[in-house]
C-alpha cells in the first residue's frame, strides 16, 4: 500500500492491492465499538456502581489513546464514519461535570481517571478542527469546513458544551480552535443566528417554570363554574429537586453563554442583532428576585444542600451579569476604541451604546447588581475619551441618574470612591465598589486596558466586593469559594488554605496566583506553608465561615480623624510630640494671640477704659408716644403718683439697738457677749463634741487613741489602743475598698 503525499487528504488515492482508493473512504475504518460515556453514580461509596463506572472510563480512555495514535487518513476516516465515536464524544459533551459544579464529589482514585479521559476528549476535538497537521497532512480549507458541517462534527450546542467544559482551564487553546472552525466555514455563523431564537426561548421557558408568568397568550376571562382547581406552580411551593433543577438549567444556561462569548467575542454581534441584552435584562428582573426570596423559604435537608443552592444562584447571577456587559463591550464599545470606523459609524455605536441602556432603566435590581460588578461610569470615559464631543451628555446623566436611584434602591451601600464630582458615583446612599480595572485617563486607551479583558475569567467575581479600612479587598463567602474552585482546577494537588493565602497576597486574581506558583515566583509570606501532597484534596470547612476581621469592625470617635492609622495611610509626622513640652515656652507662645490680630483690627480698636470714664449715655431715646396723654384722663389721685414704698435701712446697716431683739430662750451670757467677727474655734469643738456625746473625759477610755497633747507623754492604754487600729484598720471604714472592688467587678461579670 502506497500514499501519494504531495496531494491534500481529500484528493489523495492510496493504493491497495493494486487499486487506488480515495483517502476518506469507509473501508480505512476499523470495526471499533467505542463506549458512551455516563454520568457519576449518586452513591460512588458502592464498590459495584464505582468499579462498574470506573471500569467504562478505563474502556473509553483507551479507545482515544488507539484513535489519537492513527494515520492522518484513517484517524478521518474512524472519525467521520463511525457513528459510535459520535455517540461516545456527544454523551461526554452532555454528562460530563463541569468545573463549576459542587454536586459531584468524585474520589481521588477515580479522579485521575476522569481527567484523563476529559484531556483525551479535548485533544480529539483540537485534532479534528485541525485542517493542517504538517506539510504532508493537510485538507484543503473549503473542503474541511464542509467536512464539519454535513457530518456534524461540531454544531452550535457542542461548541457551547465545549466552552462551558474546557473555557475555564484552556481558554486561549480553545478559543483558537472556535476561531477557526468559524473561520473555515461561514455557515456555523447562519446556525448561530438560527439558534438566537431559541436563546431567548430558553429566557422565556426559565421565567414561566419559575411561575412569573403565563404560557398562555389567551387573556379572555375564563369561567368561574366547571373549571377544575390547579394548582399555580410557582418557586415557593415546589419541592427541593424541582427547584435545583431549575436553578442547575439557570446555571448552566448562564455560565454557557457567558464563556461562549468570552471564547468567541465576535459571536456578541450575532446575539445583539436580536436585542439578547433587554431580553436578559428583562429575565434577570423577573426571576433572580423570585429565586433568591424562594430560597429562603425552601426547606433544606442539610447545610451543604443550602450551601450548594446559593452557590448555583451566585453563579448564575455573576455570569448573567457578564453576557450582558461581553455583550455591550464588543459591540458598542471595542469598536469605539479601535479607531477604524469613521465618525458616523462611531457616533452610530454610542447611540447604540445609549439606546440599549435606557431600554433597560426598568428593571432596578437589574441595574442595581450591574452596577455593583460594572461600573457605568468607566463605559462614559471610554466613549469620551474615544468618541469625544459625540458623547450625549444630557442622555448620559439621565441613565446616570437613573442608575444611581435604582442602586439606592437595590444595591449594597458601599463607601463612595473615586472623584464624585464627574458625575456617575454620586448615588445619595452610597456608591458601588471601584471597577475592575483602573481607570487609565493619562494614557491612550488599549483593548487590553478595558473592563473587557477584565472579564475574560469567568470567575473574575467582585459583586461583593469592596475596599475594607485597610485598603485591601477582602472577598468571602461563594465569590471566594468560586476562586478557589478556580485554582484548583488547574492545580489540585494544592490545599485549601494554600490558595486562599495565595489568592489574599495576589489581591485575589487567580491568574496571577497560579502564574505565580507555575514561575515559582511564590513572595516570602507563602513560603512556610507546607507544600501539600498529591491526592490532599480535601474539601475546605471554613469557606463559608469566614468573618470579617476585628479591625473591620472596630467603631470609635477617632476614626478618620488626622491620626488615624487605620483609615488613613498618611499621617503628619510634624504634628506629633514625643516627650514632654517646655511649660514656661508653652505659656510663653503667643501665636495665637497674633495669629487674632488682624481680625480685631478688621473691625477696630476699641478703648475700654475710655468708655467707662465718659459715662457718657450713647442710647438714642425712643419719643414715639410723647405728644399723647398718657394717663391724664384716668381719674387718679394725686397723691397716688407721689406714694412711694416706704424706706427700709438694710440689715447691715441697722445699728444694735434698731435689732429685734432675741429669743428669751436665749441664755444671758451670749447676749451679753460681744459679736465676734470669727468664732473661737475652741468653742466650736466644745460643742461638737457636746452634740455627739463625747468629751475629753469619755474619749479617755479603753478605745482613746488620741491621747495627751504634743510632748505631754503617752499612757500603755493609749500605745495599746493605736497598734490595735493599726493591725485592724483594714477591716473597716474605707480601707479594705479594694478587695470590695473586686469582689463587684466578679459580680458584674456573672
């Protein structure tokens, strides 16, 4: 047997035995039954369902080792007529776990497995979109487009199966295979248009199973009698597997169109021609509401099931977020910023830019979670730096506005960033978080530099995300689970703490961390942890328990001001002094007191003891009344205007005798005593201790401890008398205050 190999595969003849035969002829096919693949078993810990399935994964990973390691020629052949391949490549495509889901948890053993058939499956699809292996294995370009086409090789639903398999793990390897199976053949473009319907047929299915709305067009009022009672089918009241259902079909439907246009960016043009983005908006308002109050009132077998559901219905809002804004970016914005089209077909973008934005000023949750991923305000820069005075600016702060009420209404309050005074980030309650990318405003704007290829990375979450009072992003909950489950898709062998340390020291970017730990170019704080061994792939326990740090809590009537160090990253050094400051210099600084006068002589000096010398009596006298009679027609005496009250000599002043005189209770020794200024003090205590009953006499007792005067000497009685108290003194009055102290303290801590 002979090939001629100057000629491409499909004009090539191979002899045999004597006749030539076309290259692409059924006879090179060998009679191979390949096995279809199928789903993980529910219950993997049976040893029969597991050996059972991991015996079919055994079976298929050798059938694409034989096909991969056959000639150009009879690898097309097996792979154009054997219909069993087709079953087994389409069931993989259909069953195959994605890296987003939660729902399988695959043993380790059987996980090596699987990746080699997933990996095995993926170098199929690249060798048959492949028209040119060498110089010697090629197909001409138009007849290997047609060779996809009529055999169905690929079509429009595998490539989504395809991007939503392998978009997150290979994306730019993936990304150039779709390119050129749309590249060789234009028709995959028309199937696509095709299949626009049925994407907004799938929107519409998803809000009438939720129970948002009708199926029936019919709005004729129905009789009341002989109609029988169904039930309305709604999210409240559906049992746990219809409802994941449902929410596992939003999910799917999200990330795959999400990664599509992500792999395939000109396929946005495609989906805008149908108005895709008021439809998903539309969507987004009536069923990521219901879905989120539905899930609070589903009952729950487990915390992990709870866990799993809000993980489904975050990934599904992340990604429907994102088609949206892929949507925009490629079709209004990039060719904005390219530069190529002329004025009218720039000014014919922003309109169109505008036009999609104010169809969706409706629905305000839908507004309120766009705007808290994607900034609206970074879209006007671009067009006005790109587009310049074509931008509408009385149109762009109409949206604006209308953005910034439905955040008010909807979003999560946030700390205003960024420069409130251009407009876009001045909602009244707050504003959302920084966009992805900074805004590069000196610069000349590049492709590279645009919330566009910020999104590439269908896990690049940041809807919950903000700037903490460290001035760090501090991501928790499923966004951070969603990162780790990034990561370790391209590296499982790393443990759970490992990356999440990795992703808080690469500002959360999973690209920079695991380009980071492949370079082996890890910083000094990763490198005490412990590198883990392969097949330590334990599912992480403190996901989902992560709370803020105390510091992000910390409350207290310093914060932001000019020493706080928290807040602020700039302190005044100069206005801080250490030790202690000169008094005599501080009484001595007289700043202030010239720092106020030029205030004073602003207004004028003023005299005050010249004032007072004048006595001069400046107020202007009020003669409103004076040329009327007051009081002369009232019929009062006239010795009532002379009647004054009559004259009192103050106490002071009165003289002894005028004083009235003394109680007779009084004893006569003090009325004859003279009036002292100061009262003997002598006296006073005489009569202090009168009135407690104790004198000198009694004082001199058992318990006397005062004793004689200074110099006078002391009794044994009196020395006794003061070491008792001084050994008991304790024990009383208020010196044993600090043992009591303490013991009210244990009382109020109890």
């Amino acid at each position: 047997m002979s090939v001629s190999a100057a000629l491409p595969l499909d004009q090539r003849e191979i002899l045999d035995g004597g006749t030539a035969v076309p290259a692409l002829d059924p006879r090179w096919i060998s009679k191979t039954r390949f096995v279809t693949y199928m789903p993980p078993p529910n219950d993997l810990s049976d040893q029969g369902q597991r050996g059972e399935w991991l015996e079919r994964l055994h079976y298929i990973a050798t059938d694409l080792r034989w096909l991969l390691q056959l000639p150009h020629h009879k690898f097309w052949c097996q792979v154009i007529f054997d219909e069993t391949l087709h079953h087994t490549l389409d069931s993989f495509l259909r069953f195959a776990p994605r890296s987003y889901d939660r729902q399988y948890s695959i043993p380790t053993n059987a996980q090596e497995v699987h990746s080699q058939v997933m990996r095995l499956i993926f170098f199929t699809y690249l060798r048959m979109s492949t028209h040119k292996e060498s110089k010697e294995n090629w197909i001409t370009p138009k007849v290997f487009g047609e060779i996809l086409y009529e055999n169905f090789l690929f079509d429009i639903p595998k490539l989504l199966d395809l991007c939503a398999l392998y978009g997150h793990s290979n994306g730019p390897l993936l990304t150039k295979m779709v390119t050129n199976i749309f590249t060789h053949q234009p028709r995959y473009l028309d199937d696509l248009r095709a299949t626009a319907p049925t994407l907004l047929q799938v929107l519409s299915n998803i809000v009438i199973r939720s129970g948002m709305e009708s199926s029936s067009p019919d709005t004729t009022p129905q009789k009341l009698q002989g109609q029988s009672r169904q039930e309305v089918r709604n999210l409240e009241n559906m049992s746990n597997e219809e409802f994941y259902d449902l929410l596992l079909f939003l999910s799917d439907t999200a990330v795959s169109l999400a990664t599509f246009l992500t792999i395939y960016p000109p396929s946005c043009s495609v989906l805008h021609e149908f108005q895709f983005c008021q439809h998903l908006a539309s969507m987004y308002e009536k069923v990521i509401p219901a879905f989120q109050a539905a899930l609070k009132q589903q009952h729950h077998n487990s915390t992990r099931e709870k866990q799993l559901f809000r993980f489904k219905l975050q990934q599904a809002r992340q990604h429907l977020l994102m088609t949206f804004h892929l949507i925009l970016s490629h079709t209004c914005l990039q060719p904005v910023m390219e530069k190529l089209n002329t004025p009218d077909e720039i000014s014919k973008h922003v309109e169109d830019f505008l036009s999609t934005m104010s169809d969706v000023l409706g629905e305000k949750r839908f507004l309120a979670d766009y705007e808290g991923q994607y900034s609206f305000q970074d879209d006007l820069e671009i067009l006005s730096q790109a587009a310049g005075v074509l931008r509408d600016d009385a149109h762009c702060k109409y949206i604006q506005e209308a953005i910034n009420n439905a955040f008010a209404a909807h979003g999560t309050r946030k700390k205003p960033k960024g420069n409130t005074n251009t407009g876009g980030r001045t909602s009244p309650d707050g504003s959302p978080c920084p966009p992805l990318l900074p805004s590069n405003t000196d610069a000349e704007l590049k492709p590279q530099d645009t919330p566009v290829a910020a999104s590439a990375s269908p896990h690049h979450f940041s809807v919950s995300e903000c700037n903490s009072g460290l001035g760090t992003k501090r991501v928790t909950g499923i966004e951070l689970e969603s990162l780790i489950y990034a990561v370790k898709d391209l590296l499982p062998g790393l443990s759970d703490d490992f990356v999440k340390a990795a992703l808080a020291e690469f500002d959360y970017n999973p690209e920079l961390a695991v380009s980071a730990f492949l370079e082996d170019k890890l910083p000094d704080s990763l490198k005490h942890f412990s590198q883990p061994q392969e097949g330590n792939d334990a599912p992480s326990q403190v996901v989902n328990s992560l709370e803020p740090l105390e510091i992000e809590a910390r409350r207290n009537i310093f914060d932001n001001d000019d020493f706080d160090v928290f807040h602020t990253d700039a302190v005044n050094v100069s206005a801080i002094h250490k030790g202690k400051r000169n008094k005599e210099a501080v009484l001595n600084d007289k700043s202030t007191i010239d720092e106020l006068k030029p205030l004073y002589d602003a207004y004028g000096s003023m005299d005050v003891p010249s004032m007072y010398d004048k006595q001069v009596y400046e107020d202007e006298y009020d003669d409103t009344y004076d040329a009327l009679n007051v009081g002369a027609d009232d019929a009062d005496s006239a010795d009532e205007l002379t009647q004054q009250r009559p004259f009192t000599v103050p106490r002071v002043l009165q003289q002894k005798e005028s004083r009235p005189e003394e109680s007779e209770e009084s004893s006569e020794e003090e009325q004859d005593r003279p009036e002292a200024f100061v009262e003997d003090p002598a006296t006073v205590r005489a009569r202090q201790e009168a009135k407690f009953g104790r004198s000198q006499q009694e004082t001199s007792g058992k318990y006397d401890v005062k004793g004689r005067g200074r110099g006078a000497g002391q009794t044994d009685q009196v020395l006794r008398n003061r070491r008792w108290k001084e050994s008991h003194k304790g024990s009383r009055a208020n010196h044993n205050r600090r043992a009591m102290a303490d013991k009210k303290m244990k009382k109020g801590m109890f």
